[in-house]
C-alpha cells in the first residue's frame, strides 16, 4: 500500500484540477480575510457595548458556531445541486451580513450589530465547505496533499485584516472608524469571490465522479468507496467507530481553537495591545493554521489520517496551556501559534479520514454533518471558557485548553488500537 502512495504522489496533477485548485484557494484566501476581520471586530464590538467578556466570547462563538443551522443541508445541496451554486450563495449571504454589521457600528446598535453577526455565521457556514470542491478532484492517495494546496491560500487571507487596520487611518475623512472600514472594505473583496467560483469547471462534482480518467495512471483511484458495495455488517461497525472517532477529534479540535480565539482579542487590548498588534497576533495564528497544510497533508498521506491528528490534538493541548501562563505578548503570541499548528493537523487529516469513509453520492452530507459538531463545538467551549476565564482567571482558562486537547489524543490511539486488532 504505500507503495502505491509513494508512486501515486509522482503522477501530476491534471492541469484542469491544478487551476481549480488555484481558484479555490484564492477563495479561501478571500473568506479568510472577511472572517479573520469579523471574528476580531464582533467580540471587540460587544464587549466595547456591553464591557462583558463572556458576551464578547459568546459574539466570537455564533460566527464560528453558526454553521450548525446550515452545514449540513448546505452539504446536502452540494450533493443534490453541485458545489458552485451553493458557493454563490454563501458569498453572497457574507456580503449581506458584513454590510449590516457596519450599518450597526455606525448608528452604535448593538442588537443590529448581534443581527450581522448571526448573518454572517450563515454564510460562514456555508463557506467552510469550501473543503468539499477540493477533496472532490484528488485521489484517496493525496487528499491531504489536496487539502493543504487549497488551505494554503488563507495565508494570504489572514494578511488582509493587518493592512486594512493599518490602512484606517488614510480614510479618516469619511467619519468611519477602523472597524467600520475593515468590514465595509471586506465587502468587495469577499464579491470577487462570485467571478472565481465561476471560473471552477467543471463543477468538481462532475470530476469526483470520473476521477479514473483525470488519473488514469493512479491504482489508488479504485479504493474510493463503490456507493453499491455490500459490506458485511464488521466492516459497518469498523467505519462507523472510525467516523465518530474523525468526529470527536474534529469537534474538540475546532472547540480548543475556537475558544482561544475567542478571548484573545479582548484579553490583548486588556493588556495594553493596540489593534494592529492584535491583528498580528491573529496573523501570526492563522499562518500557523494554514501555512504548514502542505507539509501537513504530505505527512497525512504517508504517516496515516490518525497519526496526524493525535499529533495536533498534542500540539494544541500545548499551546493552549503557555497563551495563558504570562502577560508576555510574545508568549501569548506562540502559544496561540501552537493552538493554530495543532488545529491545521486535525482538520486536515480529520477531513481526509472522513472522505476515506464516504462515498463519493454522500460527500458533501458526511462534512456537513461533521460542521454541525464542529459548530456546536464552537459554540459551546468559547461560552464556558469565558465563565471559566471570569471566575477563575487565565490558568484556569488555560487548563481547560489542555483537557479539551486530550479527547482528541485518546480517541485517536483508540481508533489506531481497534484497527490492529480487527
């Protein structure tokens, strides 16, 4: 078998799938900008309405979060409909709520600022399934390599909030203030998303489903699962532990990363940060995300989906326990790069074990269900890490980073143990 992975890495890569992959990314790129701005300026915004840390947690944890109510039927329409048109809608939602949110910081309403927040969760939503067009256009033997190609591009992304924030200044003349320039900026950036969603053709469901002829060469091909295959009621047992295995180390995964994220705006501009510095410390975070997807998905198809994900269920687990530990914005700084370094590990491995297990009719349903745990993950652990944050302070905050890493670990090294024995 590895082998076969090794030779299958030499094929090329066809060039359609090459420049598909090049427009995903950019979009990646373009949603990670919107986003990286929004969950900066939501909980800034509340906390700046309310002076509630917890609320400010609470605004980072619906964007993040509020996939739930549309992760899964989006998938599901992706099966149904094709991947692009349900891009579109994505885009076009995220426009709509990032238009509103400034509307509700120029009249200083926070409950139409909470409306955008909930607006733009839909379309974020939505856009996390950009994972779905990628995984469709590469063979088992390379999925992970395709999910880096793809993730890599919010590394551009996660630039953007810095230059916009540090851009503010130039436009003091239209009465906006910083935040409001940033989302209103986000709009036409995000729209260009429309032209290059509609450059992907074919549609990648279209080239999922003949995948033997864009690699004809790659044996690795035929493992993709046949939706009419019969399988016998142990192999059933063995694939639905391995999905809520890929589930549990997802959803903790997401719900560390997200309840970090959560407070580490409030929790710098509480030690004195100023706002480009925060933006940094969200760069910084994010390239540890995004940028090592590459070598990520690389080991990913050689060392095993599980492996991976056990070793970033490590690496997050160690971030979250120094982010809280000092007052150093250095420190607090790495540690929130370690918290992204192990998040990149378990989405991409986790998202390559999930299409492992799926078919190729059930794609786009099987990671929007994985977004509804996700998501409710996201909701949940910001909410109580900012009353654990309130009553018990940092290190109590960060313990709880480190116990939300272990579930990640063990389920992994249960899953890895069941696989042997069977």
């Amino acid at each position: 078998m590895a082998k076969n992975t090794r030779s299958a890495a030499k094929i090329p890569i066809p060039a359609v799938i090459k420049r598909n992959t090049i427009l995903l990314a950019a979009t990646q790129a373009l949603f990670q900008g919107a986003i990286q701005s929004v969950v900066v300026i939501a909980p800034l915004s509340i906390f700046y309405f309310t002076q509630s840390t917890v609320l400010g947690a609470l605004a980072f944890s619906v964007v993040i979060g509020g996939r739930t109510l549309v992760a899964y039927s989006a998938g599901r329409f992706m099966d149904s409909v094709g991947r692009k048109k349900v891009l579109y809608a994505g885009i076009f939602v995220s426009c709509s709520a990032l238009i509103v949110m400034t509307f509700a910081l120029y009249i200083f309403s926070i409950w139409f600022f909470w409306i955008g927040v909930f607006i733009f969760s839909i379309g974020a939503g939505v856009m996390n399934m950009l994972r779905v067009p990628v995984t469709d256009m590469y063979p088992t033997s390379r999925l992970g390599e395709g999910m880096g190609y793809m993730l890599t591009g919010s590394i551009i992304g996660a630039l953007i909030p810095t230059v916009l924030s540090s851009l503010a200044s130039f436009f003091a003349f239209t009465s906006l203030n910083a935040y409001e320039i940033m989302l209103l900026f986000s709009v036409p950036m995000m729209a260009i998303g429309i032209l290059l969603v509609k450059l992907i053709s074919p549609d990648t469901r279209e080239i999922l489903r003949n995948l033997k002829s864009y690699y004809p060469q790659d044996v690795n091909v035929a493992t993709y699962i046949d939706g009419k295959q019969d399988l016998t009621s142990v192999q059933v047992t063995s694939r639905s532990r391995s999905v809520i295995a890929a589930f549990i180390a997802s959803s903790f995964g997401w719900g560390g990363m997200v309840m970090s994220k959560s407070i580490i705006s409030i929790m710098l501009q509480q030690l004195g940060v100023e706002l480009t510095l925060i933006n940094l410390a969200l760069s910084i975070h994010v390239f540890g995300m995004f940028g090592p997807s590459i070598p990520w998905g690389w080991l990913t198809d050689r060392w095993g989906r599980r492996i991976v994900i056990a070793l970033g269920g490590v690496i997050l687990g160690t971030g979250a326990f120094f982010m809280p530990i000092t007052r150093d914005y250095r420190i607090v700084t790495f540690g929130f790069f370690l918290i992204g370094l192990g998040w990149s590990a378990t989405n991409v491995a986790s998202t390559a074990l999930l299409c492992d297990l799926t078919t190729e009719q059930r794609r786009g349903s099987m990671l929007g269900a994985n977004d509804v745990a996700n998501g409710l993950a996201s909701l949940t652990f910001p909410t109580v890490g900012g009353i654990v944050l309130s009553s018990f302070g940092l290190f109590a905050f960060g313990m709880v980073g480190m116990l939300a890493a272990l579930p990640i670990v063990l389920s992994m090294i249960l899953s890895i143990v069941a696989s042997v024995e069977e």
